[in-house]
C-alpha cells in the first residue's frame, strides 16, 4: 500500500471556472461528450451544466428533479441517458433519476423516470456496468454497500458489502460515511472510503458481483482519521493511462498511479481549493476538472467551485 510522496515538478496551474453562492455545494460532476460538464449539488435537486471552455463559464440550471432535495454522483448509461443519485433529508429512500441529455444546439434535459431505492439514506458515487450500461452501481457511504441498480426494470440489489467499504467505528464516522467514490475500470472495481481514507479495488464480474479480494492500494497514511476531522478521499476519476486523480479534503488533489504511488497533484494549504468533493478527467486528458463544497467555518465563507487544472 503506497504511502504520499511529494510531487516531482512544479504543481500544474489552477483556474477557477465558476463559484457559486454560499450555501451551495458541488457535489459531484461528470463530463458530457461535447465537453461541457453537468454538475449536482447537495443543496437542493437542480442539475446544472458549464461550458467550461466559455469566455466566461456560468452555471446554467438545466432541470430541477422532483422527490430530492439534494443530488450525487453520475454515471453514463449510453444513448444519451444518464444517471443521477438523489434523496431527500430525513427520508430513508434515496432514489436514481434517468434523465435524457441533449446537446446539439441549446442543452436539453428531461426526466425519464425515477428508480425508487428502500432502506438507503443516500448514495454517492456511481458506476455503469460496461456489459450492462443500463445497470449501475452505486456507493451507499452510510450503510457501506455497494448497490445494484438495474435502471430499466428498477430492480434494486446489494452488490456486496465488506469491512472496507463501512464508515468504521471512529468519532462522526458514520457523519463522514464510508464508501464514497466509485469506478468500473479493466474488470475492478475502484472505491474510495471517506471516513478511513483508503483508495481500493476488488475484481468484479460482468454483472458486478466481487470475484476475489479487496485490495487497498493507498491511504491517506497512519494517524490520519478523516472521521476525527482529518484529511479525507472524495470521489474521483481516470485518465486514459489507468492515473487516478483524487479529491482529497480539505484543499488538495492526488495523483496515485495504477502501481499505487501516490502524490499531491494540485492544491494544497495555501490554495484555492476549497473543500474538493469530486475530480473528472476532460475527453482530451490535457485538463482535470474539480469540484468543490465550499467553506462554511471562519472568514470569508464560500460556497462551491468548479475549477480546471491544466495537466503540464
């Protein structure tokens, strides 16, 4: 398991792109195949979308879904469908939006239908099924499951649940959660686990079914426990050579190679990311995009950004 190495060059430029106001936080975000990006927030249930490559990027709300009243990760279901995680505060079932998302010439979004998910507080990040696009996965930090969600006949079902995905037993960890970021890559499923601050895997077969181990492949290091106010992983993306770039509170971004090295790849104290809950990689490679909560303790309070980093 890798501990953090420090960066071998100079931290890569940073841009903030948009900043909205304070409460609203960026929960999630997810690149379309034009480029542009959708964002979700755990505010309330509008999704918005940014033309990042704008003179100058606004959010524009595209669509306010019914039944949440906050909203998480993603996940692309093929033909322009998408997923998107939803709940309301206080309710006990989250849901799943299916929404149509059309880009040629103004964007267009609209609500296919809602999948109901019993007994599940929240969830976080998603995944689709490569052999399946139309089933996801998607991460429960609360109950530290995996779930299975078949978003065409809304069949809902555990994936598999283990010790690694759970919050743990430390101060707030169960406030913190457990399973939080998910990927589907080379027949693994990637995980990242907020409340312990681990980055894992375990093999999976086609329809998502762990087929081996659970392997932790970085952490955060010994004597950090995100639950007890530390530092912790977020959700996170892939570039096209198998680097995971990962969200990390409070202010910084890693790197962690398909061998486990792990480094700081932007950010860090002294910067401008402030509280980042979610990184994607552009179609190009050439820049990652990130998301952020905001901040809502000392001077000034902020709310959420979307920012770019230009990979060098």
């Amino acid at each position: 398991m890798a501990s953090l190495s420090s960066p071998s060059r100079a931290a890569p430029q940073a841009s903030q792109l948009y900043q909205f106001t304070y409460p609203t936080a960026v929960q999630s975000l997810f690149t379309l195949p034009n480029g542009c990006l959708l964002l979700s927030t755990s505010v309330d249930s509008a999704l918005y979308y940014i033309d990042p490559e704008a003179l100058f990027p606004s959010a524009q709300n595209v669509i306010t879904l019914p039944t949440s009243t906050a909203l998480g990760g993603f996940a692309a279901l093929g033909d322009g469908f998408y997923a998107v995680a939803g709940g309301a505060k206080g309710d006990s079932q989250a849901q799943v939006h299916v929404v149509k998302v059309e880009t040629e010439g103004d964007v267009n979004v609209t609500l296919y239908h809602t999948v109901p998910v019993p007994n599940t507080a929240s969830m976080a990040g998603m995944a689709a099924l490569p052999k399946h696009p139309r089933t996801i996965l998607a991460a429960d930090p609360i109950g530290g499951r995996v779930l299975r969600v078949d978003t065409a006949d809304s069949c809902v079902s555990v994936a598999f649940e283990h010790a690694a995905l759970k919050p743990g037993d430390g101060r707030d960890a169960s406030a913190r959660g457990g399973v939080r970021g998910l990927e589907i890559r080379d027949g693994h499923l990637y995980f990242t686990n907020a409340a312990k601050a681990t980055f894992g895997r375990v093999p999976i077969d086609a329809n998502g079914t762990s087929t081996g181990d659970v392997e932790i492949l970085a952490s955060l290091g010994q004597g950090h426990d995100a639950a007890d106010g530390g530092i912790s992983y977020g959700d996170f993306g892939f570039d096209k050579e198998g680097n995971a770039f990962v969200a990390v509170r409070p202010s910084s971004i890693h790197k962690i190679t398909p061998r486990g090295v792990q480094s700081v790849f932007a950010g860090g104290a002294d910067s401008n990311f402030l509280e980042p809950t979610s990184v994607v990689v552009s179609g190009s490679g050439k820049s990652v995009y990130v998301s952020t909560a905001g901040r809502d303790t000392g001077y000034p309070i902020s709310g959420g950004q979307v920012l770019k980093v230009h990979r060098t």
